[in-house]
C-alpha cells in the first residue's frame, strides 16, 4: 500500500508506517516531500496528515459555504467561515477534509489551506460613490444580493460612467482584501427593460457585444456565395432538404433529407452549417468563439458565440438561399443498422424552412399543412418511420430517456414574466434528436477507427453507490427496483424510467435518477457515452453554437478531406484537444448555470404577483432546513423549516421530514400557501396551507 492510498484510512504517522511497511525515517522524509508539493497537508495542532484535494468554494453567505470538488465523484463538502484561508467566493482553493460531530451523527468538513487561482476575474454591480479623505471613491457593489464582495474602480475610468450603472469590471487582488477593477463594458441602467437578465448574463462573464476585431473581421466576409465556393463540393442542391427547428430559432445549422430506397433501406442525409469554411483557426473571430465556447439561450435573447452576421446569416441554412455544409449521407437497414455512410463537403439550398410545430400536425393529419407541403409530405412520414426505427435500435442497447419537464417564459415590454408554459416535446423533435444523434454518433466512429483524433463527448458510468441510492429511494416510494450486486447496466435504468412513467411522482423520480448521472463533457480519450449507450460520440451537429463542433468540422478537414498539412495538423490536435475539452466543458457549465439563475429569477418575479394565493405541488426536495415544492408551472418554492407550525426533525436517511404526527415524503402532493418572493435574491417562500390557515393568513386576497 503506497503513501497517499494509506491516507485515506488514517491521517496518524504511525498508523500510516504500519499500513505501508515504510520505515519512519523515510517516510517522514516521504511525507515531507508530500508536503512541499501540495499534495498533502500536515496539522501541527492535531499532529495528523491529510491528502490534500482541489475544488472550487461557492460562497453562500459571509458564515459558510461549499466546496465543489474538482473531482466530481466526491460530494460537495461544507466549510465555515473560520476555516476559508482568505478565499472568495469562485475561487479554485487546495483544501483537505476532516470529520465532525453534527447533532450526534459523524459529518464531513472542510479547510482550505490555500488559494490556486482567483475564480472572479470580474465582477459585475452597481456603481456607487463615497466621500472619503482623499476625496470621492467610486466602488462597484455586487449585484447578488447575498454577496457582500466590493471593488474600488480605478480613477482612470471615472470619466466614463455616473453613479447608478450597472458595470462590469476587471479585477486585481491586492493581497485578501483589497480589490482593485477596471471598467470592461457598462451593462446598462438600472431601469432598463430587460437589465436584470443583462446582469445576469453579465455576471456570468457572456459578453452582449464583440470586440472591435471580430467587427472589423466580419466585415471582410462575404453574405452570399461566390463561384469560387461552389469548387469542389458536392451540390445537393437537387435534394428535398428542409430544416425543422423551433418556432422562435434565427439560426439554422442543421438540416435534413431522406429518402426510401428501392432495397427498402433509408437513405438519412444531414447536413450541418461549414462555419469553419469563415472561422478560421488563430484569427479574431475564432479566438472569441473559443473563448465563449456556446451560445447562451436566456428567456427572450441569446447571446450567440458567433456575430449574427454568421449565425443568422451566412452560415445560417436559411431558406431558398445556397448555404456551404459538411454533409454525412447515412444509409440505415429495416433494424436500425447503419449500413454504409459517407462525409463530405457540399452545397445545398433548404426548400422550406419547418418548424417543430407544423411537423407535429402534419404527422396528425392535418389537411391544410399536408396540402401547403405537399411536396415534402411522404419524405416526412418517411423521415418518422426511420427516427422511429433507429430509437427503437437505441433503446435496445439501453439509451436512456429522461422525462424531465421545461417550461418556456413569455416576457412583457419591460422584461417582467407575463407567462410560464410546459415546452411540448412531440415527434418531430425526436426525429431531428434522433437524427443528430446518428450524425454525432457515425462521425465519432469514423475518426475512432481511422486511428484520428477527436473531441468526444463523454458521458461517464455513474457512481454505482449514489445510483443503488437513488434505486432503494425510489424503491421505498411505492416502485419496486431490482439491485443485483453488479454494476447497474443502462438497460436496468431504462426498465425503471419505464416503471415510473405511469407514477404520479414520475417528474420527481425522473429528477432523482438523472441527478445520479455522472456530467458529460468534452475530451480526447474516448470513454463513451453511458446515456446513450453508445460506444462511439461526438458533437458535429452545431457548429454555430458550440465550438467542439466546430474543432470536429476542422480535424474532418485538415486529417481527412484536405490533408495538405496532415502532420502539422495531427500533432495540433493530439496537444490541445484536452485543453480544449477543459475549457468548453467549463464553458458549457456556466451557460447551463447562467440559464438556470435567469430561469430562477424569473420564476421569483412571476411569483412576486402572486403573493397570497394557493396552489397545489409536489414535494420535490427535502433537506435539514425544509421542504421544497413544486407547483404546476414548474416554480419551485421552499417551505423553510422556521415556518412550519411544530417541532420539524429531518431523517436524512429515508429522506423525509417528520413534523408531529405527519410525516412528509418526496414526492407528495401539498397544497401550499405563498409567504414571499423576491426576483433579486431568487428566493420563493411558501408556508403549508394547513399551517397559514391556522395562522389567520388567508384573506380576501387569497385564492385557488
């Protein structure tokens, strides 16, 4: 047994001799070693060595917070205020864990011992003004409510703004406390319509404009072919190809044809936007797409990764307008077998721009669509025979299906929710899903067995003891699961989502199991994608809005259609895919994070006009410090432990909260009062409606 695997049972210098057999004298050298290179931690006071592990710390107020480990097989840990070594909020931190008596049950802490890299390298907030000694200071205050982080703003910047923007700055750590910024962009004013999803979108470092060079760049490019781009590529001009999207998308980097062959077979054609024919590696456009990494959706905007110039308009598959595409024609067989397929570079010109809705009713027979597309009428429902066919094939091998809803917001004028409404997922979604999926799917297949590079998409095998977990948990609410001994097979997990389908608490189990998935992400090593339940995977089918497909469009390219370059090219990729990967992954992280607190943001100002009144929900949470519950609209509120009438005790174990002689389980139905909502904190307080009636809460203004 080696040192650091030592460590894991003991932290005791003794204890640690005795497992690895090392002599003392050595392993003090050993450990001293250890030490100096951060990888372990030794506690004068308590005479123990600890490994040392990295994270991030996510502040929740200035008395404790979380670390979230870089390793994300392990559990977020907790860390008070007297143990956060002069970490802020963000930052990545070297920390080690201890354990504690919390209420009479052993409980995992953490220390952070040292700061690896300042997380906040901006900071967006309101600018405000003092009077000191020396004269007015201007300081910025965060925007987050909860956060009491502030920066003084460089004199040089004084000239620029007034009191009462909304900014966003650069800053420079002048030891723990003092924090120095630089004006970057003002977001805007505090009455804005819509300012309060720009500085969230802010806050999240999403630039709502481009640098001066990307500007002058796209300037230079062309919005309409010329002859010269019609040059060796393959003109599917001829085809049927259409595009189905939302009813809202402006950018259109997918479309599709097929057509049913004399051998019975389907020929599947998907033909996806060649933005890597206008950005072009190491230029101001690219390194701005890299550094955005995706394309942002937020309520009523999107912050695109490319100028709108390309992703509305030239790289856009937008109808009846010829558009440059890297095509992959797929023929699949009556079983879902891809046959035969090939990659190339072509041109096409999209006969009808579709949407998800029109697709859905010609699929129900609606006549007058039917007579307005007559000519892409059958090549739809063979498109729905085929996407039926190849998910039939996937949930064969065990791909799973997560029902989980999502709810789309209507705004008004000034930005405020009018609306919340469940998004409706019907065929003609599953069939452009089911589609891309093959496409991603063959054309990590084909890179794989070139023995090429490729930016995979990764989606790992989940860890087996939080999945028998969330299995027993399920179990104990009424659906019976088997759980063998050996690893939990994906086929396994598709039995259950089918015999959870039919239960009234579907969501909240659909929640549970996809919560005990490991995240994807973007790597060079191929692991493949356990939800899925593919071997091969990769992203190629988006290249407006993500930059790993853009990097798959390029290594297609430069390693295989026009390998003028190739060893250059190859040693490239084989040095910076990782890199790459990291980085988009990260990226695509704090979009999906930046989305949800617009989303929670939103769901708060709704409710803020709706104080006083009940609704029916599920309980879809519970924890030491409440319960919460989700009501029909998808709004998710939190009756806070202080606000249920009687002695509150949470059985972690069995995951419920006992209250008198009630006891409250995931997943029942209560009818709930709401207390307050406040859009800046985020926060939906609701109060059992048994307990506000008792309260004498209810009035006139209440209702159902």
């Amino acid at each position: 047994m080696d040192i650091l695997e030592a460590l894991t049972k003991t932290t005791r210098f003794s204890k640690v001799a005795k497992l690895t057999g090392i002599k003392k004298d050595k392993l003090k050298r050993d450990l001293t070693s250890l030490v100096k290179e951060d990888k372990v931690y030794y506690n004068k006071r308590f005479d123990e060595y600890n490994i040392l592990l990295t994270g991030k710390l996510s502040l929740k107020n200035e008395l404790f917070g979380f670390i979230i480990p870089d390793d994300e097989t392990k559990e977020d840990v907790y860390v008070n205020s007297r143990n956060l070594g002069g970490a802020l909020d963000g930052d990545k931190v070297l920390y080690y864990t201890y354990r504690d008596f919390y209420k009479n049950e052993m409980k995992e802490y953490a220390e952070i011992i040292k700061v690896l890299e300042r997380g906040r390298q901006e900071l967006v907030g309101t600018l405000k003004v003092k009077k000191t000694k020396t004269g007015m200071v201007y300081y910025i205050e965060s925007s987050n409510p909860d956060d009491d982080f502030v920066a003084t703003l460089s004199p040089n910047d004084y000239d620029r703004v007034v009191p009462g923007m909304i900014v966003r700055v650069a800053l420079s750590y002048k030891g723990s406390k003092k924090v120095l910024a630089n004006l970057i962009e003002v977001v805007g004013n505090i009455d804005d319509p819509g300012i309060e999803i720009s500085t969230i979108a802010a806050t999240y470092g999403f630039a709502k404009d481009f640098p001066i060079e990307v500007k002058e760049e796209v300037k230079t490019i062309a919005q309409s072919l010329d002859e010269k781009d019609y040059i060796g590529r393959i003109d599917f001009r001829n085809l049927n190809i259409i595009t189905i999207d939302g009813d809202d998308s402006k950018d259109f980097d997918d479309a599709i044809s097929v057509e049913k062959l004399e051998n019975g077979n389907y020929r599947l054609g998907v033909y996806i936007a060649d933005v890597s024919n206008y950005v072009r590696f190491g230029h101001p456009l690219d390194d701005e797409a890299f550094k955005r990494g995706t394309s942002v959706y937020l309520a009523d905007r999107v912050i695109p990764m490319l100028p709108h110039e390309l992703s509305n308009g030239i790289c856009s598959l937008n109808e009846g307008v010829d558009r440059l595409v890297m095509a992959i024609t797929m023929e699949f067989d009556n079983k879902g077998d891809c046959k035969n397929y090939k990659i190339e570079e072509g041109v096409i010109n999209s006969k009808h721009r579709m949407t998800y809705n029109k697709v859905n009713l010609i699929l129900k027979g609606n006549e007058t669509l039917i007579n307005e597309y007559k000519d892409i009428y059958q090549m739809l429902l063979d498109m729905n025979s085929l996407h039926e066919i190849i998910r039939a094939k996937r949930e064969s091998k065990g791909s799973l299906e997560f029902e989980v809803d999502e709810y789309k917001f209507t705004l008004n004028e000034d930005g405020s929710p009018k609306s919340i409404e469940l998004r409706v997922r019907d065929e003609a979604e599953k069939i452009i899903e089911d589609f891309m999926v093959s496409a991603n799917e063959m054309i990590a297949y084909h890179l794989s067995i070139s023995e090429l590079p490729c930016l995979f998409r990764v989606h790992e095998k989940p860890d087996q003891d939080k999945l028998r977990n969330v299995f027993n948990m399920i179990t104990n609410m009424g659906v019976s699961l088997k759980v063998g001994q050996n690893d939990i097979h994906p086929r396994q997990i598709q039995t259950a989502l089918e015999k959870i389908s039919d239960s009234p608490r579907a969501a909240i189990l659909n929640q549970l199991l996809l919560r005990s998935m490991m995240k994807a992400k973007y790597q060079p090593e191929n692991l493949g994608h356990y939800g899925l339940a593919l071997k091969y995977y990769c992203h190629f089918t988006s290249p407006i809005r993500r930059y790993p497909d853009l990097i798959v469009h390029r290594i297609l390219k430069e390693l295989i259609i026009h390998p003028n370059h190739f060893t250059e090219h190859l040693r490239y990729y084989q040095n910076n895919l990782e890199e790459i990967g990291l980085k988009t992954s990260s990226s695509e992280r704090r979009a999906i994070e930046c989305e949800r607190t617009v989303n929670d943001m939103l769901q708060a100002w709704y409710m803020e006009t709706n104080i006083h009144k009940v609704y029916h929900g599920m309980i879809t949470s519970i924890t030491g410090f409440g319960i919460f519950v989700t009501i029909d609209s998808g709004v998710e509120g939190l009756i806070h432990i202080r606000n249920i009438d009687g002695y509150a005790t949470f059985d972690e174990k069995k995951v419920e909260m006992n209250v008198g002689d009630k006891t409250y389980h995931l997943g029942d139905m209560v009818d709930v009062y709401v207390i307050a909502s406040d859009r800046r904190t985020t926060k939906i307080d609701f109060m059992l409606l048994d307990d506000a009636k008792d309260a004498g809460m209810l009035d006139e203004n209440s209702s159902y």
